[in-house]
C-alpha cells in the first residue's frame, strides 16, 4: 500500500524543467537567429532563449557576470574583451558571418543616393545610426563616414540609438529620412530600402564571432553552437543576406 502511494505521488509530481539555453546576440542577427532557434528546438527539444541588444551592451553584462551560453557580436572587438576576461570556453570561438554597410531611405523605393551629398540631401533631417562609439554597427558607421570625409559635417544631425534595430526602426518610421545599418536589417524591414552601399575599405571588415562561453551547459550549449554552422542555419542566415564564413 506504502509503495502504491509513493509511485502516485511521483507520477503526480511535475517533473524538472528541461535548462534553456541562453544566447546573447547582437541585434542585428534577429531575424535570422529567431529562425535558427526555432529549427533547432524542433529537431532536438532543447529551449532557445536569446537576448538581443548591440554588442557592447551584451558583452559588458557577460564580463559583469551575466548568466548566457552563447554570444554573437556583430564586431570582434567585443568578443576580445569577453575572451579577455577568460570567460570563452576553451576552443570555441569562431568567425560566424560577414555583412554589408549601407545607406537606407524611408520608403520602399528610394532613389540612389551620392553618399558624398548626404550633408545636403539631409535637408535638416537626422541620419538615423547606431551608438557611434559602443554598438558594431555605430562603429562602422563612423568609420566610414571618417574615412569618406563626411563625419564632421554629419556628425550634429546624427540621431544615436541604443542598437541597429533602433536606429532601423527611425527610418522605417519616417522620424529620420536616412539611416546606417546592415544591409541584412534593411530586408527585414518593409518600410525601408538601400540608398546606397558603402565601400568595403571605407571600414573594417564586418566579422561577427560566436563562442560558447565558458560556463555554458553541457551538451546543449554545444550543440547549438555547432548548429550555427551546419546547413540549415546557413540557409536562414543567408536567407537574411548575411555571408557565412567558412
């Protein structure tokens, strides 16, 4: 009777919460991130969380003690000061993808723009970027506008957002006419379109890392960070317009 009862109350009790895995991203990787954890929760199911936010902001919480499995930044930059800190796992970084710089306008079909006349094609506007000294995408932005001779003369009517999204989300509105973002956030969003791209040595290579940090859990963290690079992810990946880096 003694044993009845405790293998009733067993079948009764709720059993363990299978452990999410936790990733931090880089905001622009959304889109196609979303799709990658989706893939992989149907296949194995195991949970996918992901915190979205620009790199820097995501690194100083993993440095600052952070609980995540994984990190992608959009620069590796960010990923030295994470590695710096002794807190990726041993052998388990890698250069996940590449992306493009360019131009949006409000509206779907905007017309070409001369990058050297956004001063004026502004017209009292605001250019629209990603935190210029802290976010990937920011930096590369400046970068580019240095390089060109352009930044001084921007730089007073340059709107700055906590990350690319933000910055994406400005334009789409119509609160800014023009904006810097990837080209991969610009095919997620309707409202905008490419005015122009910017030339590839204007700034430095865009490199996004992803590790598996070192308090990650065991197999499942692996797991999804050796699934980033297997097919499927790199059909949702390019699917988005990012390029995968062999």
């Amino acid at each position: 009777m003694r044993a009845s009862l405790i293998a009733a109350c067993l079948l009764l009790a709720p059993l363990p919460a299978a452990a999410e895995i936790t990733v931090f991203a880089a905001a622009s990787l959304k889109n196609a991130l979303d799709r990658v954890a989706q893939d992989f929760t149907a296949a194995t199911g195991e949970g996918v969380v992901v915190s979205y936010a620009g790199s820097g902001q995501l690194a100083r919480q993993i440095i600052a003690g952070a609980p995540a499995d994984l990190f992608i930044s959009a620069n590796p930059q960010w990923m030295d000061e994470v590695q710096d800190a002794g807190l990726v796992a041993d052998g388990a970084r890698r250069d996940l993808l590449g992306n493009t710089l360019v131009l949006i306008a409000h509206g779907t079909a905007a017309e070409p723009v001369d990058i050297a006349h956004l001063p004026t094609r502004l017209q009292g506007g605001r250019l629209a970027m990603a935190l210029v000294d802290s976010v990937p995408a920011g930096q590369y932005g400046k970068a580019a506008l240095t390089h060109l001779g352009l930044w001084d003369a921007l730089a007073p009517h340059v709107a700055q957002t906590d990350n690319v999204r933000a910055a994406l989300a400005l334009v789409a509105t119509g609160e800014a006419p023009f904006g810097i973002t990837y080209a991969t956030d610009a095919v997620a969003e309707d409202n905008v379109s490419v005015a122009a791209e910017f030339p590839a040595d204007s700034h430095p290579a865009i490199v996004y890392p992803a590790a598996l940090l070192s308090g990650a859990a065991e197999p499942a963290g692996r797991a999804f960070f050796d699934a980033l690079s297997g097919d499927a992810a790199r059909a949702a990946f390019e699917a988005q317009g990012f390029r995968v880096l062999d």
